[in-house]
C-alpha cells in the first residue's frame, strides 16, 4: 500500500509525465504521458539505482520483492521523484 500511494502522489504531481498509476499488490506501473517515453523514465531510475522494466503501452513496471521494507520503498520513492521532475523539466 505504501507505494502505491506514494506512485499515485508521484503521478499527481507530475500530470506531464504520468498519466496514472496502475497496478494491484507489488506489480505496480507508471503510465507515462504523450511525449514521455517509458524507455527515458527506465534510463533516469537506473542511473539513479532504481531497476524497473518498460512495460506494455508506455508503462514502466516496478516489481519490488515481497520481502521489501518500508526504508527501501521510501527510498525507492525518492530515486522515482528525482527522475520525474528531471522528466518534467524537459517536458514541460
């Protein structure tokens, strides 16, 4: 629950990179907006040292392990937000 709530606070924040967060359980995703394409996002979190996958119709997909812990989804959270306001600058 905690990151799925903190996706869906990141796509609201960033409505020119996202569109949505989706997702049921630790399968979670990302729907990027027109003009951002999932491949970028994937490229800005692994350089940050966040490894996700591009997934379906312009979706990055975040499959954390089960044994996660609140720590490690905050800082997941954070490498996330640093992406998206670097996405969002070159988009907006």
């Amino acid at each position: 629950a905690q990151l799925k709530t903190g996706l869906e606070d990141i796509a609201a924040r960033y409505p020119s990179v996202y569109t949505d967060a989706r997702g049921t359980g630790l399968m979670l995703g990302l729907k990027c907006a027109d003009g951002v394409v999932n491949g970028d996002l994937v490229k800005a979190l692994m350089q940050g040292g966040l490894l996700c996958v591009p997934a379906g119709d312009n979706v990055v997909r975040f499959v954390p392990p089960l044994v996660i812990t609140a720590e490690q989804v905050n800082e997941a959270l954070a490498i996330i937000d640093t992406a998206s306001a670097g996405l969002a600058k070159d988009a907006g």
